[in-house]
C-alpha cells in the first residue's frame, strides 16, 4: 500500500488500507475550486443521463463520480480528526527528464485515428475510414444504431477525421467535409438539429477539423483552405467564439490566418499560421491560459507565439513550440498537466518536458509522443487508459508507455496509437467495444487491434 501511494505522490502511514483511497480522493477535491466542483458535477450529469449503465468504480463519469466523491469529504473530515496524530501526508515534487535541443519543423497533425467519447474512428492505407463502439446516436456512419465491436469500413476517400462525443467529422480527398451522429444543437453544421445515421457533406475545401468529446451543448471547428476557421454547434461559455451569445446550425467564420484547431469540452483552441495561438471559451480552472480563472471569452485571445501543435481536453490544455518543448495549463487536479505538482490548476503554460511531436489531451489524463517514437501519458488512470498496466491511479508526471509511435488520440476513457509499421493499439474501457478488440473487456496495456497499415 504505502509502495502504490508513494507513486501516486502521496505517502500514507497509519491509514486503514480501505480508508486511504477514499481520504487521498477527498484531499483531491478539497482543493478544487469551488466553481470547478460544480462544473464538474454538471458535466458528469450530463454522462450519467447519456450513459446510465456506467460501472460502479468508473471515477470519471457518471453519478458514482459524484458520489464517491460527496461521501468522500464527509468521510475525509471525520477520518482525519482521529487519525490526524499517526497521519502524515507528503506532496512530493516530481522531476522529469528532459530531451535534448532538436528542431521540429512542421509537426504534421495526428489526424489518422480518432478516440471520441465512446466510439473510435481510423482511416487506413486505402483511405477506408473505419468505425466501432458505440453507435447509439448513429456517430459509427453506417445507418445503422447497432454498436460494433470490432472496425467495420464504412466509407472510403478519406483523410481527416475527428470523432466527437456522439458525432463524428471526416475530411474527403477532395478536401470535402462531412458529417454524422447526433445533431442536437447542430453540431453537424446542415443548418438542422436532425440527426443523420449516415454522412452528409457539409462544406468544401476544408483542410483541418476538430469535434468536442462533450455529449451536451457541443461544438465542431473547420479551417479551409484559405485559412478560414469556422464554427459551429453549442456556443455555451463562448466556445465558438463568435463574441455574441447564441449556437449556429450551420459554420459560421470567426477568425482568418489559422493552420489548426482543437475543440475542448468547454474551450477552443487555433494555431494561427504565424505560429500564435489563440484560446477562447470556458476560463475556469485557467484552461484558456491568461493568467486568470473563471470568466467567459467570448472571442480568441492570442496566449502564446511559436507554436506548432495543439490540443485541447476536458479542462486542461497543451501545445508543442517550434523548439519541441511541450507546455501544459488548465486543470491539475487530477495530474493531467504532467508537471508533477499538486497544484489544482495552472493559470499560465508551463513547460514540462522537451522532444515532443505530438500531443492529444483527453479526459483527465494526456498522451505524447517523442521524437525518439516513446510515447507517454499521465494522469488520471481509471479504466486503465494510461496503458500503464494497471487500474486507478493518478500519475503526476510522465510515464513512457510504447515506442515507435507515430500517431495518438486520448478519449475519454480510452486510448489508441499507431506504431510505425502501421498497426492500430488501443487501451482502457471497453464495456461498448471502442477499442475494436472483438471483446467488451477493459484492457490496461495496449493490444494489437488489427493490422490496418494505418495511414498516418
């Protein structure tokens, strides 16, 4: 026990073994903000109500999230006062090894594989984009609600996709964008709020897209060819950055000069072509990276220079400069950022480790990739998304995971990534089949899904 709580970052003596995760789990929230905490409690209501059949465990989603972590204040308050005289908690400072000075010109986006919410998206060698897991809302495009276990083709010609939190976005060969799944607050951009089973061309010459993993009042983002980003879907907190209140149905232009963009749950994120990134949407928890917390931006502030990727998660944030250094911000509570700090959330990008290539921020927890091919994650481990070969956990700091790897995507509770021969990996929760092993079993290492010569 004190072994496992050591590498969580804390070190417990004199605690009842069925006591201590619940007392480390209440120190987390504890020094959560407490407007987070309510953020959080809605959000989390927002899957329960989507997903009412969440496993008890599952600290990520759903109603038990909640729960155990109401019952674990009120345990936490009592515990202390008797054991406060034999308890003693160390907050560690975690180190991480740092690369070297290479140059990365041009990172290419990770756009080959997709991990949505609870559905997983892949284009092969071919250009076939193959779906599975969940298909309740139709988000796999086969017109069909029936979940798959396992990849099935569902379309061909394409090259970019981003799977939402029960929609999905593909970019064609002919740079044509399209759409499918739940359209509730018209995050399909077909000036509706029909759901289509299958996918439906929305605009043309689209080079960059970007679906949010939130399931309610959620957003799409699109940059053409000329530069162009658009917006679409949910505009709650500001996340489309149109600087007035009120979601469109169909894309509307916010900004020109930009090169990508990444759309978080509450939070948007674009690199403009000048390198500059621009944030705007949700300030809570400092995800925007201003120095402050709390607050909507209505319109894209710019936050840093010399960028060259992003993305944007649950309520943290990343990006990778020209020189390969990888910088984080947001919410911490959780471990995501990967500093090796407790500190509940960073308000400003904090570098955290060097030779980085790629990144994808998730739900509660973050993947990278080195430019040696090592890929790393951190963060909150429930369900085992990390790959790290266990369940549960918080990891403060980067822990190295595979090599080889040459493409990645963080769901929400699951993982994939590409190695260099073009093989397709994926870990974590599975109770739907979006992993794609043909089982509804949780993985907590990567298996080999199939080899699909994965075009990244």
């Amino acid at each position: 026990m004190e072994e496992k709580a050591e590498k969580e970052g804390i070190k417990l003596w004199g605690i009842p073994l069925v006591l201590a995760p619940i007392i480390r789990e209440a120190m987390e929230m504890m020094f959560v903000p407490i407007e987070v905490q309510a953020q959080m409690r809605n959000d989390m209501a927002d899957y329960a109500t989507e997903y009412s059949s969440a496993p008890s465990g599952d600290t990520t989603t759903g109603g038990t999230a909640l729960s155990t972590s109401t019952i674990a204040l009120i345990i936490c308050g009592v515990v202390l006062a008797a054991v406060i005289a034999v308890t003693v908690i160390f907050w560690p400072q975690a180190s991480i090894s740092q690369g070297g000075d290479a140059v990365y010109p041009g990172i290419r986006p990770q756009h080959a594989i997709a991990a949505g919410v609870s559905h997983s998206l892949v284009i092969d060698s071919d250009g076939d984009l193959r779906a599975w897991g969940n298909n309740f809302h139709g988000q796999l495009g086969d017109n069909t609600t029936e979940g798959r276990l396992t990849p099935l083709r569902v379309a061909d010609d394409f090259i970019a996709i981003s799977a939402g939190g029960t929609h999905s976005l593909a970019i064609c060969t002919d740079g044509g964008l399209w759409a499918w799944g739940s359209n509730n607050v018209g995050q399909l951009g077909d000036g509706t709020t029909q759901g289509n089973g299958t996918p439906i061309k929305i605009m043309d010459d689209v080079v960059y897209v970007s679906a949010s993993r939130r399931i309610q009042n959620t957003h799409s983002l699109a940059v053409t060819a000329d530069g162009g980003l658009w917006a679409w879907g949910s505009n709650t907190q500001g996340r489309l950055g149109t600087g007035v209140s009120g979601g469109s149905r169909y894309p509307i232009r916010i900004m020109d000069d930009i090169v990508a963009v990444s759309a978080g749950d509450f939070h948007s994120l674009a690199l403009g072509a000048d390198g500059g990134l621009w944030a705007w949407g949700s300030g809570l928890g400092g995800r925007i990276g201003d120095g402050t917390t709390g607050g909507n931006r209505m319109s894209p502030i710019r936050i840093m220079d010399d960028i060259v990727a992003i993305s944007a998660g649950y309520q943290h944030s990343m990006v990778i400069c020209a020189d390969g250094g990888l910088w984080a911000w947001g919410g911490n509570f959780r471990g995501m950022v990967g500093c090796g700090t407790r500190t509940p959330h960073h308000l400003i990008p904090i570098r955290v480790m060097d030779d980085v290539i790629a990144v994808s921020a998730g739900y509660y927890h973050s993947l990278v990739i080195t430019a040696d091919g090592g890929l790393w994650a951190w963060g909150c481990n429930a369900n085992g998304k990390l790959g790290i070969g266990e369940d549960g956990g918080i990891h403060r700091y980067p822990i190295r995971i595979m090599e080889d790897v040459v493409a990645i995507s963080a769901g929400n509770r699951h993982s994939l990534a590409v190695t260099s021969d073009g093989n397709l990996w994926a870990w974590g929760y599975n109770s739907d089949g979006r992993l794609g092993d043909g089982t509804t079993e949780n993985r907590y290492y990567p298996v080999l899904i199939l080899d699909l010569a994965v075009n990244y």
